[in-house]
C-alpha cells in the first residue's frame, strides 16, 4: 500500500530519510518550509543499504514478541555495567530507573 507523506519543517529531515529507504511505501512526498534532503549524491547508495538493514534488524527483533528477560535489579545493574564499561554504578542505577521496569518476576 502506498502513502503520501507531507511534512512541515523539522520533520522534513525525517521524511525523506523515510521515502528513500522505503521507496515501495510511499507514492508522494511534499516537503513544506525545507531545505530538502542533503547527503551528497555518492554517498546515497551506502547510506540506502546501512540504514535500511539497521531499521529490518530492529523491525523483525521487534516482530518476534519474545517476552522480556526478568532479571533482580541487581542483576540488570551488574549486566548492564559488564556491557558498558564507561559507565558507573550510580549511573547505571539512574539508567535503570528511567529504563526498566520491576515486575514480580523481576
């Protein structure tokens, strides 16, 4: 199914960045107050094939609805400080608090 896409300022950035790499999705793409979509025309083909396969990667992780790994607290703290290795204890806390949520399994 195709779709029209109109965008005003800001979101100008964005959907063009959409249209090309989705190219079957979309029939019209009106720009409003835009500077257009810069990238230089060599450098099209490699940005076409990375971002795509970025945005398929996430699109079928997402598709596969595997439930969330529980973890205790302290072992979602110890996991993502083993993962980062910049980051502090206290920072990681604070990561997990904004981007976790407990639940009885853990």
């Amino acid at each position: 199914r195709h779709h029209s896409v109109l965008s005003f300022s800001f979101s100008c950035f964005i959907s063009p960045q959409f249209c090309f790499l989705y190219p079957e999705m979309v029939d019209k793409l009106i720009l409003l107050e835009s500077l257009g979509f810069l990238l230089a025309p060599e450098d099209t083909e490699a940005w076409l094939k990375s971002k795509r396969r970025v945005i398929d990667r996430l699109l079928s992780l997402e598709a596969e609805h595997q439930t969330p790994k529980a973890r205790s607290p302290e072992a979602a703290l110890q996991r993502l400080l083993e993962a980062n290795s910049h980051l502090t204890a206290e920072g990681g806390a604070i990561l997990l608090q904004r981007g976790a949520t407990e639940t009885p399994a853990g």
